[in-house]
C-alpha cells in the first residue's frame, strides 16, 4: 500500500452539487462537482471532494492521466484496493503503485 492505488473517475463538471455518485459500468468511480472545466477547477473540486470522502489528504491524491479530460485516473495514496472496494462495491481499481 506504500504507492497506494489507482482508479478511474468519470467527472461531470457544472452539476448541481459535488458527490460521488456511483461506480459506471466500466468499474469507474462517477463523481459530479459544481466546479467548471476552467483552469483545472474541476479536476481540484474533484481531488477535494475525494479526500474529504476516504479522510485523506488532498495531497494524497494525484492525477495520473486525464488531467484535462472527463476520464481521469488518479493515485490514492494511504488507501488499497480492498479499503476502495468497501467504500465503493463495484470499483475497479486500475492497479497499484509502488512509487
């Protein structure tokens, strides 16, 4: 658990209000933030929204791809797969990291 773990996330920006809202068919976490796709704000609306949810912090989460994009995948560090599974039945966590 060193590296932590990687998951997906499919971000809606502009919604009504943040919250996770489910895993898709895919295995990815659906996560919607009021933020707007401006400047990175949805993608750190999202980053706060999940560390504020798994009680870690914000900087425990990085983007690893997708940092412009709807798709994104991030690195949870001090979380593993199973604590993922548990909070989210039906996340496909993409893998681990040692780094």
């Amino acid at each position: 658990m060193a590296g932590g773990v990687i998951v997906s996330v499919r971000v809606t920006p502009r919604a009504g209000r943040d919250e996770v809202a489910g895993v898709d068919g895919d295995g990815a976490l659906r996560v919607r933030v009021s933020a707007a796709p401006v400047g990175g704000a949805a993608t750190e609306a999202v980053i706060r929204l999940l560390a504020s949810t798994l009680h870690v912090p914000p900087s425990s989460i990085e983007v690893v791809s997708g940092a412009s994009s709807r798709r994104k995948r991030l690195r949870i560090r001090g979380m593993d797969a199973t604590g993922l599974r548990e909070r989210w039945p039906g996340v496909a966590p993409g893998g681990t990291s040692d780094t």
